[in-house]
C-alpha cells in the first residue's frame, strides 16, 4: 500500500483556530454533515468534492494541517503532521498519531490549496519535491 499524503486546514472563517483541540483529542474534524448535506454542486472545492476526498484517506496515510498567510501570499504554513490511525465517515473525523504538533516558520507554496482538504498527494512525480517540504521527507 502506497502511503498518501494530505494537506488539511484547522480554521473556520479565518479566525477559529480548532488545531489545539484536535491534538488534545486526537482527531481531525472538518465539518457538520448535516450543516452541509444540501451543497451537492460538485464544483471546484466544494464540501461535496472535499468529502469524496476525504473518502479516500486510508489508515497510514499522512495528514499535514496548513494555515494560509493572508490574501495574496503565495505561501502557506504548516503547523502539525499526523499518521492517521482510523477514519470515521460517518462523522467526518480522522484520528491521528500527532508526530509533529509545534511546527514553527515551516512556509511551503501554496499551490491552490486553499479549501479545508486537498489531496492525495504522492511523495514523487510532479508534486513529489513540494510533498517532501511540507512532511520532512
């Protein structure tokens, strides 16, 4: 099995910051199914297109949780690095071994990453380099 790699925010509105809670409580959680089970366009990042991504994480994959640098910046930061343990569709959460939780001035390029799931990545072919910045491979 092929690990894949997966960049994740822990912001809501730009100003709810849920990192904190997901170390202390061992999981990844990007939204309330039921607050969104209308939004069925299937557009671009749409939570629809974001849950399917979801959908294809897999116990062993890696999970790096971003912070974007403001209107403009070409970067983003990364902030913790998790091995995922289970992924419970259901409820949206991803459990995690939290390996890395402190990060600090680790800015990596953006590359459209923007919405709350972005992925799966690889660690070669064309992304290959960039993955490798973010996770410290």
């Amino acid at each position: 099995m092929n690990t894949q790699y997966w960049l994740v925010g822990a912001t809501w509105g730009g100003t709810d910051d849920a990192l904190p809670l997901f170390i202390k409580r061992g999981y990844w959680y990007c939204w309330d199914i039921n607050q969104f089970d209308k939004d069925d366009s299937g557009v671009g990042n749409s939570v629809k297109n974001q849950q399917e991504r979801f959908k294809n994480i897999k116990p062993g994959d890696r999970i790096a949780v971003k912070r974007l640098l403001g209107q403009g910046s070409s970067d983003m930061a990364i902030l913790a690095i998790g091995i995922v343990k289970d992924v419970d569709i259901k409820e949206w959460r991803i459990y995690l071994d939290w390996i890395l939780t402190d990060i600090k001035d680790r800015h990596v390029k953006l590359k459209g990453c923007t919405a709350s799931i972005h992925g799966p990545f690889s660690k070669t072919g064309s992304d290959g380099t960039w993955i490798q910045e973010i996770f410290c491979l």
